[in-house]
C-alpha cells in the first residue's frame, strides 16, 4: 500500500506540473525568448525570396514591427491559421499558444529589449530550393507571363507540357508559382484532350483567360492539385500514388493580384514518381453549391449541402474555399448512431489563407454517415472584405468578386470496389449541381444560346436527352452559328438514333469550328454509323492530325481502314491507340483481330 501511495503521490504530481500552464519570463528578451518564436511561427513566410513583403529574420526585423506584431498575434491574424481549436485535429498547425502572445506582447512593453548575446542562437537553415528534394521531373512555362501593375485581379490558365515517355505514378507534387509576391494561389489539372493548347494558341500571349478550366481539364484519379502560400508539399505513401498518363498538359490557373509594377510570373512544377502502381485510392470529394445569390445587404446569407456517405471511408484532409464574402464556415460528420464528428470550424474566413488541412489522424466515417457543410457570408457595407462599395448582388462565379462555396474532403474508401461506389455516386452528385447551376442561369438570361447550349449538354450528361435536345434546339433558335450547340444537338440526335440529322449538325459544326478535332470525330463515327466510310477516313485523318494523342481518333480510323481492307494501315494507328493509352481494350482486341488478318494473308502468300 505504502508503495501505491507513493506512486500515485508521483504521479498527481506529474500530472499537476504537465497542466499547469508556463508562465511567461517576467522580462523576455529576443535572444532568449522572442527569436524561438518568430523564427517558428513567422519567418518561414517573412524572409527574403518568399511571398510575406518584409523579412522577420534579425532583432533589428523584429524591432522595426514591434507594435504590428503585437497587434497581429494578439488578434490572431498571424501566424495565419484558420481552423477553430478544438473542431479538428490537423498537422502542423500554425498556432500560438496564449502564453506566447502574452510573452511576445510582454517584451514590447518592456522596450523591446535584445538580451545577452549569449543566449543568441543562429536562425534555422531553411531550404530555398525545392521543399521535396530534387524532382523526378521539372515542368515549367516555356515563356515568361508579364502581369501588368494596377486593375483588376487576374485569373489566367498556363499549359505546360508534360514530357512522359510512359505513363507514371506519383507521389508528390510541388509548386513554384513563379512570382510569390503577385500569386494569390493556384489551381491545378490535368488536359489530355489537347482542348487548352488550343485556347493558349488563340491568346498572342502565354496562357488564355478565365476563371475555369477548359472542358477536358480534370483532376487526375480525383485528386484535387493547387497552392497557397504557407502550403507544405507532402509526399504520399506509394500506395496512394496517383497516375499522370503520357502526352497530358499540365494546367496551371493563376489567381494574380497586380502590383504597383510589371511582374513576370513563370510558374514551374515538379514531380516526384515511384514505381509502385496505387494500391489504395484517395479521392478529393466537393460538397457545396454552384447557385449562390447573394443579396446587396445580406449579412448572414447562408449555404448548405449535405451528402450520405454510400461506404465506409476514412477522411484524410480538409480543403474549404470561397471568396471574400465569406464569414463563418461549418462542417461536420454525423454517423448513423447520432454522434456528430467536426471536420472543421472557421470562425472568421480570411480568402489570403486558403490552405488543406490535414487530420492528425485518419478519421473512420462509416456507411450512412451524413456529411454536412454550412457557410454563411456577409455582403453587407459592415464587412471589411467585401470587394463592392457599396455592396451589390454576388452570384456563384471563379471570379474573386464573384463567390464560392466549396468544401472538398479527402476520402480514402477501405477496398477498390468501395472505390467505384464512391467515384460514380460522386459523379452523379456534381451532375445534380451542375444541372441546378445551368437551369438557374438559363432562368435567369433566357435569351443567351450560351446557357441554353450549357443547360442542354449538362441534360445529356444525365442522360435526358430528349430534354436536351428542347434546349440546344432553342440555343440554335438563338444563335444559329453555335457551332458547340451544333456538336451537342448531333450528340443527342445520335443517341435517339436520328443519322440523317446528326450527320447535319455535325457538319455545320465542322464548317464553323474546322479545326476542333472532337467534331471532325463525331462526324466521322456518325458516317461510319450510315456507311460513309470514305468520308469517315478523310474525317478520322482530320481528328488525328488536329490531335495526334487522340487515342479514340486512332482506335476508329484504324476501325475504318480494316473494314476497306488497309490492315496494314490499320495496325499502325492500333498500336498507336495502345501507345497513347495502355490498356485501351477496344484498341487491343481490334490490334488482335488485324494481326491475325495479317497473318492470314501472309500464309496464303
């Protein structure tokens, strides 16, 4: 007994000394206390090179922004970190206890004072260069992008290139945005449709325009790629590599704010590969809306989206994001039995510090799960942020005086089938949404053929064709040389089986957009359909030399030219499928069969 006692005594006394909080130096100096600190918390961002405007790296730094310090960490702006305590566990969080905020507001109001230089330390060394280690590969802007000073924010695409020989898998990814002081963040996909080249070749300057990807740009394996600043590159367990296929395009969307002088922006980015094919398959999954209408005066707008999880997940990480509007941001987890899980809690939503946060430990969320997100947001004169004086209508848009309300959650399903669930309930979940978003615009301009084009094609993805066919029909009413509309309206007649007209439409797609590969091939598969094979070849030919890396192209004209007897010709355009795209099943069962014509031929010779 006496030695249980005396265990216990130990231990309540180790427990009181780990509770009880540290008490500020009664006179903190730099080189003691103040240094630790700022070099921790600050100077990551604040030194030469990187994209905070002045450097916190000496005692002579610090001294000259005392008083901005004080007030900074003492409102909890810096060091930027959103998440509320307490609602989410996450790595590396950048957070000042209250006792250094009090240590840091202390040495101010004592004078500032240096200490003994025998308590200086050296700052850390931090690396310049890339965060990962040197690159598996490097891709970067060909050219140099001027960002002019003053205006209006930019947002503009960049295509770099991607120079694969096969396809590989990778495990991180790191971003340099070419000029850090003007880069608010950036976006990243992937286009293997060649659709952004040609959108960059009609800009007389590097990249094109926009606040949204082109139609073939996606987020590769459903990962959803970008930057901000603070963010730190992570390398992910081999197994949850994800793949980047040979001949894609990297797109790189700058969000730029313009300073008082030109800026030449390059944006570089590097990869890093392993050998080891996923095993495990994360997927970044987007609650929210896409028809935010936010009143001139609102103050407490708010949005919610709710999804029911169809298997057992873990959740790895959390990425809200919206614009300046935004205030209060919810969002939580709440299992079958009841028990509410939080994902993340931000009380105050600051656009600058958008950034992935990733959970300390994996969190399990089973079947039947119901998450949920709620934001709220202040268009009222009272909201310092608000980019409107006075305020006015904000509708959902990519521009930042436009508004979001994405939250995207990092889901790792326990088996690949799981897997498959999830990707098509996913799938269908953004086609609910992206159906309300055209139905809301086409309500609102009902004379534009552009939503009625969108709203058309956005009926056909869910498979209401006939509903889509009303509105491309009335876009063409509209406008009636859209040449997109054109496209669409023989998608839809092809589907009901309509030839004759698809073969119309397409056609006078082809005349008003000549050189858009995707039209050159629906004319050709549709002529193939009604036996027009020579036409269909001349076609194909068109598709291929528009896009050489269209394994679809290839695979049907190879198709094509096997039905006129040119096996030969045939095989080269199969392989050259297979190349493109490894696996292709279609391509090698028709490989297969016109070899074997090959050989046939040959043993009769």
């Amino acid at each position: 007994m006496r030695g249980t006692r005396a265990v216990a005594t130990l231990l309540g006394s180790i427990a009181f000394t780990a509770c009880r909080p540290s008490v500020p130096s009664t006179h903190p100096t730099f080189n003691r206390d103040i240094a630790p600190l700022v070099w921790e918390h600050c100077s990551g961002c604040h030194r030469p090179g990187q994209q905070a405007p002045f450097s916190l790296l000496s005692f002579q730094d610090v001294q000259q922004r005392a008083r901005l310090i004080v007030t900074a960490t003492g409102r909890h702006i810096m060091p930027p970190w959103l998440p509320e305590p307490g609602y989410g566990a996450f790595i590396g969080e950048r957070r000042l206890r209250s006792e250094d905020v009090e240590r840091i507001a202390q040495w101010v109001k004592d004078g500032t004072p240096e200490g003994d230089p025998a308590d200086r330390r050296s700052p850390p060394a931090w690396v310049d260069g890339w965060q990962l280690g040197q690159p598996d590969l490097v891709v970067e802007l060909p050219e140099a992008y001027t960002l002019r000073p003053g205006g209006a924010d930019v947002f503009r695409n960049f295509v770099l290139p991607i120079p694969l020989s096969a396809t590989r898998f990778v495990r991180g990814m790191e971003v340099r945005p070419g000029s850090r002081g003007v880069v608010h963040h950036a976006t990243i996909g992937i286009d293997a449709t060649r659709g952004s080249r040609r959108l960059d070749a009609q800009d007389p300057e590097p990249g094109f325009e926009g606040g949204m990807f082109s139609e073939g740009t996606h987020s590769p394996d459903n990962h959803a790629l970008g930057w901000t600043p603070g963010m730190t590159p992570v390398m992910e367990p081999a197994d949850m590599a994800w793949r980047l296929e040979k001949g894609s395009d990297l797109i790189v969307q700058l969000h730029m704010i313009p300073s008082g002088k030109p800026e030449a922006v390059r944006p570089s980015v590097g990869f890093f590969f392993t050998d080891t094919p996923p095993a495990r398959r994360p997927m970044d999954f987007r609650l929210g809306s896409k028809t935010i209408d936010i009143p001139a005066g609102a103050s407490a707008y708010t949005i919610e989206d709710t999804y029911v999880l169809p298997v057992d997940v873990d959740a790895l990480s959390v990425y809200p994001h919206a614009h300046y509007l935004a205030k209060d941001m919810k969002a939580f987890a709440t299992r079958p039995d009841g028990t509410v899980t939080w994902l993340v809690w931000i009380k105050d939503w600051d656009f600058r510090w958008q950034d992935q946060y990733r959970y300390a430990s994996p969190l399990f969320l089973p079947r039947g799960t119901t998450l949920t997100m709620r934001y709220t947001y202040d268009n009222s004169a009272g909201n310092v942020r608000n980019p409107h004086h006075p305020p006015q209508r904000v509708l959902y848009g990519p521009l930042s005086s436009d508004e979001m309300g994405d939250l995207w959650l990092r889901l790792l399903p326990r088996t690949n089938a799981d897997a498959d669930i999830l990707a098509r309930s996913y799938v269908n979940n953004e086609m609910r949404k992206n159906i309300a978003a055209a139905e809301r615009m086409t309500a609102e301009h009902p004379r534009e053929a552009r939503w009625r084009n969108e709203l058309g094609a956005r009926y056909l993805e869910a498979g209401r064709v006939q509903e889509g066919i009303l509105e491309l029909q009335e876009a063409l009413r509209l406008k009636p040389a859209h040449a997109e509309a054109h496209h669409n309206l023989g998608r839809a007649l092809q589907l009901q089986g309509r030839l004759a007209a698809a073969v119309a439409h397409f056609r006078e797609a082809a005349r008003l957009a000549p050189d858009d590969d995707q039209v050159h091939l629906s004319l050709a598969n549709a002529l193939q359909d009604q036996g027009g094979l020579d036409e269909a070849i001349a076609h194909f030919r068109r598709a291929v030399a528009l896009d050489p890396e269209g394994a679809d192209a290839h695979n049907n004209l190879g198709t094509a030219l096997a039905s006129k007897g040119l096996v030969d010709e045939a095989v080269i355009h199969f392989q050259r499928a297979l190349d493109i795209r490894p696996g292709y099943a279609d391509a090698e069962k028709n490989l297969s069969q016109a070899l074997q014509l090959q050989r046939a031929r040959g043993s009769r010779r």
